[in-house]
C-alpha cells in the first residue's frame, strides 16, 4: 500500500514538473518565432544581427555564433533583436549618419526592406498561430457547446427566460458553434443581442436582451453547463465531493470519472434534468446509477445518496422590492411590477408568518393553484398603495437558481420574480443560534463574517476560502450570504449586528431546524457532487481541413482581440479584464494539464495576440516602427532625432507601466 501511494504521489509530481516544462517550452516557443521573424529578414537583407535574445534584462545565458550573440535573459516576458542602427533603448542610432554609412546597418537599408524587417515578427506569429491552430484541431479539441447550465437571477438573460438545458443556435443571425460565442456576442455588443434557440422542453424561442453594463464587461448572466460525468482530477487521491455534505457520505462513494446514468432508476439524459431531479426531489433519499470510468454503459452502480438540509441561523428578514420579473412568466401575467414589495401571501404577512428564503419552496408547493399576492406599489406624488394580484405558480423546483455570485437577488422561478432579502431582522426562531446569542426583532445585521472551523485547513474544503460581507443601501445581498453558508457546513459564523444603542459582534454556528414535521424538512437542490464541464470535440479528418479550421480560428482571434481593445478604449470593458504574465502562464499550465491540443490552442491564440499588440502604433512596439517607417517613406525624410527619442521614450514608460498594471491585478486581484 505504500509502495502504490508512493507511485501516485510520484506520478503526480512528473506529472506537475512536465506541464511546468511544456507551458515554459510553449510560451518560449511563441517570443522565439516571432524574433525569429525579425532575425531571418534581418539576415535575409543582410543587416548585421549584433544579439539575438529571449527575454529581457541581464543575461543568463548566451553564446556567440558567428557575427551574433545568442543570449537567455532574466525576464522571459518577450524577447529582442539587436541590429546595427536599431536600438530601442538608444533611438538615436537611427538618425546617426555615421551609423547609416555602414551599408550593413538597418538605418542603411532602403525602406520598405526595413518595413519587411519590422514586420516580420508579426506575420511569423500569424503564421504558426495558424499552425498551433492547425495541429490542434487534428488532433481533436474539446471546446463547450452553446449550452446554458445556468442563468443567473435578475440578470438580462433571466429576465428573457433562458433556462438550465437551453441551446442557443443563432446569435444576431449567426450560428453559434460554441459558448465562447455567448461570451464573444455580449462582450462586444453596442446594443441588443438577438438569440434564437430552443428551451429545455423542445420549444423554439427568439428573443432580444440587452446586456448589463454595470460590471467589467456587457454580460447577459449565463453560465455554461457541466456533463453528467464527474471530473478526473490532476491529483488521482482528490475528492470529487464537498466536504460535509450528503455526497460525501454517500455509499458506495462517488469516484473520479463516475458518469450519471439514471436518479431511482430514472435515465438522465442531460445535466439540466439532474440539476431539476436534484432540486425537485431535494428532501428525498435518492437512488443515484452511475457508471465507472473505464467499464461497460450496462454496468451501472447503485449510490445511495441523501440530501442536504438547509443550515440556518433562526433569523427571518425583511423583503426587498421586487429588482427583476421574466417576460411572459406568471408574475408578469398577473400584474406585478418591478419595485412592487410583497407583504402578504395567501394572507400571511412575509417576514413574520413566512420566511422570504422559503418563498421559493412556498411558490412551489403552490404549483397549479392560485396565490393571493398583496403588494406595496409606489406611486409617483402619492403614498404608496396596496394592490391586491393572483399568481398561478408553475412547477418548477425551488432553489434551481441559487444566488452563486455577490448582490444576486433571490430568484423564485415558479413565478419568475427576484427580490433582495434585506439584513433587518423581523423574526428570531426559537431554540436557534440566533435566539441563544440574544439577537432581537428590529436589530439590523451590518455585516457577516463566514470563517474556517478550528483544525482544519482551507486543503480539507477544497481550498474554498473564508468569506464575509458587508450590508448597506447598495448591498442587500443576505441571500448570496445565505448561500455561502450552505457550501461551508459546519463553518461557524460572525455576524455585525446594529440597534438603536450599540453596535456589537456574536458568534454562532448555524444549524438544522429538527421541529420540523416529517417530509417538510427543508433542504438544498444539490448534493455536493462535483461535476465536469459539458464539452464536446472538433476534430479535423484531414490536415488540408486542419489548415482550414486553423486559419478561420486564427481570423477570427485576430478580430476578438481588435473587438477588445476597440471595447476597451470606448468604456464597454475595464482594463480589470487584462490579464498579465503570471495570469497567463497559470492559465497555460491549467490548458496543459488538459491535454496537448488544449495548449497548442492557447498558444495559438497568444500567438494571434502577440502579432496584433505588436503591430499597435506604440513607439518600442513593432507598430510603432511602422508608423515611422512610413512618414520616411511619405516624407522621404528621416524622423526628426528628438521627436524620435521623445516618442520611444513615452512608448517605453506606457509599456512599462502596462505591465506593472497587469502583474498588479495578476497578484492582487
């Protein structure tokens, strides 16, 4: 037993050590083509080469070959070719006479051999750009179907309807080939997004929605789907379930590679209906068939797994307005407006006699019956007014859209509303940690604090992190609050809690409500089972397709990238959105652990990215040169020296300060 732990550990770390040396082979690869392009024209046009270097800075390494010095420097954030008369840190060089008397300097050189000198680099990175794309797609390239696995609660795609298991087919009358189109189409929208698709039920639905801009970036709140197979992990030892929930406890145990196959001997054809059998049946033992890695569809294991009650603190509060409603949803149908606050439900008052977290579960319960609604509507030079609706809830299970991300509204999809829940307290539950630790109606909780248990490590929980929140005018987001709590079972909690006279802290540990009657127990739509996203591969039959898939992948690269910086310079995207150096070689080490195809595509791609920012007319940049090049060749005159210095000068501190941004939200942010 040793003997084999001692393997996987050491296959583990091989195995660490060998994407590391690919992602570096990689990324060196890309910086080496491109100065490769400027050294071969440069060489061509018979320009004396004096050094030829990968990285910046002092060198670690170098020798000499010939008339060139072959160098390995410090910071392998780029690369360089030094000619003579060509010299970024000393522009000067040229508009030196002396220098141009040399006819094996660059400045000698007539200009468009100089313009193919410049210009080489970038057309070397289009061209094994393509190439990475190519080899990529030959051997199979797994990208995410245009699936939605979630819409996230009172956001522009929610409002629309877009529901779990929906397929997007067309996008502003384009075929959408994947989820990067979803992504892509918001991303750089200037107005309204039209999708075309089909619901989860068959359906065909053709909407218009209008990206949310309140963010870094447009987004119409989707996220893609997972498959029904459980991950393989890079560690054969991890768990593929959260630490203290049913999942974990399930017998037999959930292994790596496991695929669902049936829920009580019903088949599951899809992610969408596991989440909705999940959610529908979420009080319920269930009878989980899965199938091993590496066996036989006919060969399915029974897994026993229960379910997940809600934790809670024994606190209700009060109900924000209504923040989001979903076209043509029972809610919309039967009157009820965005800021209308809801105070009664089938006559009992919400806060008091209903908890507004279980109005999700209330609304459901409901299905197919009519609810009376009361609610508080604001009126324009007048005092609020009562208005009296009926809803007829749909049956959808409660909870499917859970508030995952920071400021999501409470989502009850069965009426397709969403609403804050607001940290005033109207009611304490008796016997609760709430009730223990003194906390009263009327008390306002400023702010929640969700910590790690004593002795254990963030390791043990998968490295989920500690969390807190802060509530104000703005920031009502109690139930994402709530959320978290369930993610961390068994994590106590410190809440920030205000009244009229003080201020002050308590600490509590959230519990299971066992007074409730049997088969009304309150409980979570998931059961802690992690999943792998849904993919689905691309391969080329022939290198001749290859190429072709290769080099419309590289077109259209070159222009999301232009879209990018187009989105940037207008405002549509933050420069938050950037990433740097460190980002981008953990994300290469991620791709590598997937596979040889998944690396080779990112590098095309940064080599795609490489070619287009080195052609922006940035005085240092390739681009830059260009642009000189060109009033010489319009002008047929040198740039005036000072003027050249001054704007080489000014490129170099904007780079040099890009990148200190970049490396600043790589490791801060």
């Amino acid at each position: 037993m040793e003997l084999e732990l001692s393997s996987l550990l050491l296959g583990t770390f091989i195995g660490k050590v060998l994407n590391i040396a690919m992602v570096a082979l990689g990324l060196g690869l890309v910086i080496f083509f491109h100065e490769l392009g400027h050294f071969a024209v440069a060489k061509w046009c018979n320009v004396q080469v004096e050094r030829f270097s990968i990285g910046f800075g002092p060198i670690i390494y170098s020798f000499k070959y010939g008339e060139t010095e072959y160098a390995l420097s410090i910071i392998p954030f780029g690369g360089y070719v030094k000619m003579l008369g060509q010299d970024d840190v000393d522009p000067s060089q040229l508009t030196s006479e002396e220098i141009a008397l040399d006819p094996r300097s660059y400045s000698a050189k007539p200009v468009y051999q100089r313009m193919g000198i410049i210009s080489a680099g970038v057309i070397m990175n289009i061209i094994t750009g393509m190439l990475f794309f190519a080899f990529a797609f030959r051997m199979g390239v797994e990208s995410m179907p245009s699936v939605v696995g979630a819409s996230i609660s009172g956001m522009p795609a929610w409002k629309a309807g877009i529901q779990p298991g929906d397929v997007i087919e067309v996008i502003d009358g384009e075929k959408a080939t994947s989820y990067m189109d979803i992504i892509r189409s918001s991303a750089f929208s200037d107005g309204d997004i039209r999708m075309q698709g089909v619901h989860v039920d068959g359906k065909k639905f053709d909407v218009k929605i209008t990206p949310d801009r309140t963010g870094t970036r447009p987004q119409i709140g989707l996220i893609p789907s997972n498959s029904l197979r459980i991950p393989v992990l890079q560690d054969p030892g991890a768990s593929v379930t959260s630490k203290g929930t049913a999942a974990a406890k399930a017998e037999p145990g959930f292994l790596q590679g496991d695929t669902f196959k049936t829920i009580n001997g019903e088949p599951i054809r899809n992610y969408a209906q596991l989440q909705r059998m999940f959610a529908a049946k979420s009080n319920q033992v269930l009878k989980t068939g899965v199938v091993r890695k590496g066996t036989p569809d006919s060969e399915i294991v029974e897994i026993t797994v229960g379910n997940n009650p809600f934790r809670t603190l024994g606190l209700w509060m009060d109900i924000g307005p209504i923040e989001a409603i979903q076209d043509g949803s029972p809610a919309a149908r039967a009157g009820l407006k965005v800021g209308d606050k809801i105070t009664h439900i089938d006559g009992k008052d919400v806060g008091k006699a209903l908890n507004p977290l279980q109005l999700p579960n209330y609304f459901t319960d409901k299905a197919g019956e009519t609810v009376s609604v009361i609610v508080k509507r604001e009126q324009d030079g007048a005092d609020p007014t009562e208005v009296s609706l009926n809803v007829v809830p749909l049956d959808s299970p409660a909870w499917l859209e859970h508030p995952i991300y920071s400021n999501t509204p409470l989502a009850v999809g069965s009426v397709g509303i969403a609403f804050h829940v607001i940290p005033s307290v109207l009611k304490v539950e008796e016997g609760s940690p709430a009730a223990q630790a003194g906390i009263k109606p009327d008390e306002h909780i400023k702010k929640i604090k969700i910590m790690l248990p004593e002795n254990d490590k963030l390791a043990d929980w998968g490295g989920i992190p500690e969390v807190s929140y802060e509530f104000d005018d703005k920031n009502m987001n109690w139930a994402n609050a709530f959320w978290e709590m369930q993610v961390r079972p068994g994590w106590p909690v410190e809440l920030t809690i205000s009244n009229k006279k003080q201020i002050r802290e308590v600490k509590l540990m959230p519990w299971v409500n066992t007074n409730q009657k049997p088969g009304e127990q309150w409980s979570l739509p998931v059961r802690g089972v992690k999943m792998e996203l849904l993919r689905e591969t691309q391969r080329a039959d022939t290198m001749g397709e290859a190429l072709g898939m290769g080099i419309e992948y590289t077109t259209n690269s070159a222009k999301d990238i232009y879209l990018t910086l187009r989105s940037l310079f207008t405002g549509r995207v933050s420069p938050l959105e950037l990433s740097g150096p460190i980002k981008i070689a953990s994300v290469a080490y991620e791709v590598a652990h997937q596979g040889y195809s998944e690396l080779l595509l990112f590098l095309g791609f940064l080599s795609v990215n490489l070619a287009v920012l080195n052609f922006l007319p940035i005085p240092v940049l390739d681009g830059g040169h260009m642009v000189f090049l060109c009033w010489e060749g319009i002008t047929r005159k040198k740039p005036n020296e000072q003027v050249l210095a001054a704007a080489t000068y000014l490129g170099m501190i904007f780079v040099l300060g890009l990148m200190l941004f970049v490396l600043y939200l790589d490791i801060f942010l």
